[in-house]
C-alpha cells in the first residue's frame, strides 16, 4: 500500500506537487493519470526518496521509503527506462541490482526470462537498446526483488501493441496476487484498460479521484444546441447547475429526461442530447491538457 | 504458464523472506560499488591501463634512459606520471557517472542513503588507488630487474618502503580529490576539466604568484595543495612537511568535501 498524505513540492514560486493526497491499496491497479508536467514523476520521485519534499509525507508499506531496510525486496521501481548507465550490458545492471539486495544470481536469469529478453540480447551494451527493450529491462529491475508494491512512470512508454498487452496483463495478475500497482500515463485509454481507480493530477493538484466504475459513471449529460447560451440560461433558471464548454456543449448532472423538459419548455431546438457516458473522464481530462497544449499556445 | 510463475515467484519469496527486514549490510554496498568501478567498457579500460600505461612507462625507461639511471626510483617516477592522471579518472567517474549517466536513479533507490553509497564509493577509490599503484610498483620492480639484466648494470633498489608508501599516499589523494570534484560538480566532463584545472593549472598560476609576491611565497606550502603533496613524491617530508601537507589537504580537501556531500544529501536526483 502507498500512502500520500498532503505532500507538496516547491521549486522557488513554481508549485510542482500542491497538496497531493491519496492511497494507492493492495490487490489493485491504481493509475495515476494527468498531462506532461502535471506533477505525476516528480510525486513519484518523492514518494522513492529521490526528490525531498517541501511539506507532507509518503509512505510505502506504513514506512518512509528511506526507513525500508532493503527497500529492492518491498517495492519495485522503474521510474525512466533510459536511466541507466549506457555502457553496461542489461544482464549487468540486473546482476548489480541483485547482489546489492542479496538475490541469487538466478533470479536474474528467472527475470530476463520473464520480461522475454535474449541471452543476447542480456549481453548487449544499454546503449544499443531500443527503448522497448530498455522498459523491459527496466520492469525486470523493479520485479527482481519479487515486490508486494510497484511504482512505475510511465511503463508503456516505447512498448508496441504486443508488448503493451503483455505488460497489462503482468500488472494485472501482479495486483491479482494482491500486489499494490502504481502506474502513471498521460493517456488516458492507456489506463481506463488497467486500472481499478484513477487519481487525475493535474498543474500539481489532485482534480479527481476513485475507483474507475465511478469516475465514469458520474457523467451525466450532454447536450448541444444551435443557442447553447440561452440553454444554459434556461437550465439555470429551472435550477439545474450545468457547465456550458468551449466546445458548445453544455455539461450537467441532470439527466438527459428533465434536459430535454426544460429545453422544450424554453422553446430551445436541441441538436445533441445524450447521456455522457465516462465522457465526463475524457472531457475533464481534455480540459486539463489544453490549458497545457504547448501547440495551442503557439498557434 | 501463469501458475509456473507463480510458483516460482512463492519459492523466490520464501526463499528471501528472511532478509527483507534485514539492513543491506555496507560491505555489500562497497563490494557493488566497486565491481561498478569495472563493469563497463569505459572502466574496463581504464583499469587496464593502469597495467598497460604502467608497462609502457617502464618500456620507455628500459629503452631510453641512460644506464646509470636504471635505477627502481626513475621506473617508479615515470610509472607514478600516469597513475596519477588515470586514478583520479577513475574515482571521478565512479561519482558523477550516477548522474551523467543517470544510474543514480536506481542505485539510490535501492540503497536510499546517498551517504552510505558516497562512503562506499569512497572507500572502493581507495582500494582501487592502493591495488593500482601495487600493480604499478610490481611492474616497475620486473622492469628494474629485467632492465639491468639487459644492460649489465647492477640492479639498484634506491626507494626505501616509506618513501613508496608515501608515492601511494601521494597518489590515493590525488584520486580524493578528483572524488571531491566528482561529489562537488556531479557532472563527468565538468569534473575531469575541473581536476586538470586543478593539476595543471593552479599550480603554475601559485607558482607565478609566489615568484612576485612574498606573502603568498610564505603562504603556498601551507595553501598549495600540489606544492605540499609534491614531497610525497621526493621522499623528503620532514614534520613540517607533514603539517602543510595536512592544512592544504584540509583546505582542498576535507572542507571542499563536506560542503559537496552537504548539498548533494539534499539535492533531487532526476
């Protein structure tokens, strides 16, 4: 279990991480979504003791992941594939690892085996990886010590299709087995297909979290029309709070029924009128990537 | 398949459960930190030649110095030359190669102390300078006894074990302060310019300065750390030798050493 409590980060003015709590639990995928620069490595960071933090704690397993007397054997760790020494040969960075957590050599061995690395492709340089290979590499390193907690950034990154699946399916039977799963991804599909709850950050705040089921139902309806501001008005007054989107789409908790009641009643032609099905998810999700959207801001 | 690795995953864990609650013990970490020393091509090499530059260094003095020369003392300067350019290299890059290459990220999250990994390194560098300069000396004594034999001369041994001793000493802190600089700049390129800076250059601008100012020619062998470690290398440290070796080891040292652990316990590795 991994358990975050009002942890913050400060860099000068900048607040990477800004209040940030949750729990991550045993037996469950939890993903960690949010886009680039939204706070997730630098939390991870923390939460591994690579970054002090300004104010607040995380703990890994109850304990501070400094206080962990071996902490290889607790809690797997795989936060940048490319973060190894390019002129070592993967085979060597696993040996390394085990002989500092008192492994067997054979568990190396077990290891490249498990994440489908060649014996040749173990004796070849780190510099001569693709990146595939290094999150291979890299999510046999975190498994070496057979972990209960696995924290990972952004583990998907450089995988093909297969290589994907078959890290979902790892992740899966590892919380299966009652292991606790961190993930983060700055896609959102990539973790609505893993994850049993979500916690969203985004500009170094939490904006949502729980479990998946919940996150997408908790939609509500959408609804377009030709005059989206008079709709709005016309909701308002009938006591429906609802969001109208930059986009034109309004956004509200109501159900779609008693939508289309007012909207008759204000004389409003609707075009649109659905319930938003986990759009709720994507919606607020696009939201915060497009305050972010380098491009837009460019343009 | 799946249940194949499920058991072997419960024979792994039975296996270890012992040592979960267990401290990894420090001659762990100093026996990891120094294979790391060695298992890469670029310190492969560097270990090697430390053994190939020792043997090219006595070749040249078998070849070309005078034969009333050919005694231990010229195979052990011209050997100490490039020892005591390769062996900084090598505790500079243990240090910085956490963060050039990144590795960093994995060492100080299985081992989460950086003080612990530092001290280890620290104690690997020097292991590795007095294994060196071992080598080294044995290279240089078969070059002595070979060389002699060739010319017919007799063989002379003119270093006593002290003055070798303090030609390792000399040169294990030439490799600590290249680990200080390694410590204080944390970047492998910075840290190799800043110790020929170091090397090469303040010794010249100390020299020119106490050639023109007499309140830094009484200073200097107090201040200058390579004026009062050159006698280390010249056999010829009297105790007030020892008492400027000491303050300057101190100043370049000690000092620079603790403010550059200091900072780096606090900094973030990315």
């Amino acid at each position: 279990m991994i358990t975050v409590d009002s942890l913050t980060k400060r860099y000068g003015a900048f607040t990477a991480v800004d209040d940030v709590s949750f729990t991550a639990e045993g037996g469950r995928v939890t993903g960690f979504l949010g886009p680039n620069g939204a706070g997730k490595s630098t939390t991870m960071r923390v939460m591994v003791g690579l970054t002090p933090p300004t104010s607040g704690t995380a703990r890994v397993s109850g304990r501070l992941f400094s206080d962990l007397p071996n902490p290889g054997l607790e809690v797997g760790v795989l936060l940048d594939a490319s973060a190894q020494h390019a002129g070592r040969t993967g085979r060597e960075i696993l040996n390394i690892a085990a002989r500092t957590m008192g492994l067997p050599r054979l568990r190396v061995e077990e290891m490249l085996d498990r994440v489908s690395l060649t014996e040749k492709e173990a004796d070849r340089r780190v510099r001569n990886y693709s990146l595939g290979m290094r999150q291979r590499l890299g999510i046999a390193h975190a498994l070496l010590g057979d972990p209960t907690v696995l924290i990972l950034d952004e583990p998907a990154n450089g995988l093909d299709p297969a290589g994907i699946r078959w890290m979902r399916d790892l992740l899966r039977s590892y919380a299966d087995q009652g292991g606790t799963v961190l993930l983060s991804s700055h896609l959102l599909h990539e973790i609505e297909v893993i994850a049993d709850d979500i916690v969203v950050i985004g500009n170094g705040k939490i904006v949502a979290q729980g479990t998946k089921n919940d996150l997408l139902a908790a939609a509500g309806t959408v609804v377009r029309s030709a005059a989206p501001s008079t709709l709005a008005h016309a909701l308002e007054l009938a006591g429906i709070a609802s969001t109208l989107g930059p986009d034109g789409a309004v956004r509200t908790q109501a159900d779609a029924a008693r939508v289309g009641e007012v909207a008759l009643a204000a004389g409003v032609a609707l075009t649109e009128l659905r319930p938003a099905d986990g759009a709720g998810l994507e919606e607020m999700f696009l939201e915060l990537t497009s305050e972010t959207q380098r491009e837009g801001a460019a343009a | 398949m799946s249940t194949v690795t499920a058991n072997s995953m419960d024979a792994v864990r039975e296996k270890k459960s012992p040592t979960v609650d267990q401290r990894i013990p420090t001659s762990r970490v100093v026996a990891v930190e120094l294979r790391k020393m060695f298992d890469t091509r670029s310190g492969f090499w560097l270990m090697m030649s430390v053994a190939i530059t020792a043997t090219l260094a006595t070749g040249a003095v078998i070849l070309w110095a005078p034969d009333s020369e050919l005694t231990y003392d010229t195979f052990a300067a011209a050997i100490g030359f490039p020892m005591s350019v390769i062996l900084p290299m090598v505790a500079i890059l243990s240090v910085t190669s956490e963060w050039t290459q990144r590795s960093g990220l994995s060492t100080f999250t299985l081992v989460p102390h950086r003080g612990r990994v530092i001290g280890a390194k620290a104690v690997g560098a020097v292991l590795v300078g007095v294994g060196s300069m071992v080598v080294a000396m044995a290279i240089g004594a078969l070059g002595n006894i070979v060389g002699t034999a060739i010319t017919g001369t007799p063989t002379i041994w003119d270093d006593s074990f002290l003055h070798l001793s303090e030609i390792v000493l000399a040169n294990v802190l030439g490799m600590l302060i290249g680990f200080m600089l390694g410590v204080v700049i944390r970047n492998s390129a910075g840290a190799i310019v800043g110790y020929f800076v170091f090397t090469l250059v303040l010794p010249t601008l100390s020299g020119l300065l106490a050639a023109n100012a007499s309140w830094w020619h009484d200073a200097q062998a107090w201040v200058d750390f390579n004026f009062a470690q050159g006698g280390l290398f010249d056999g010829e440290m009297a105790s007030r030798d020892w008492a400027h070796l000491a303050t300057a080891t101190m100043i370049w040292l000690v000092i620079p050493l603790a403010v550059g652990l200091r900072l780096m316990l606090r900094s973030e590795v990315k």
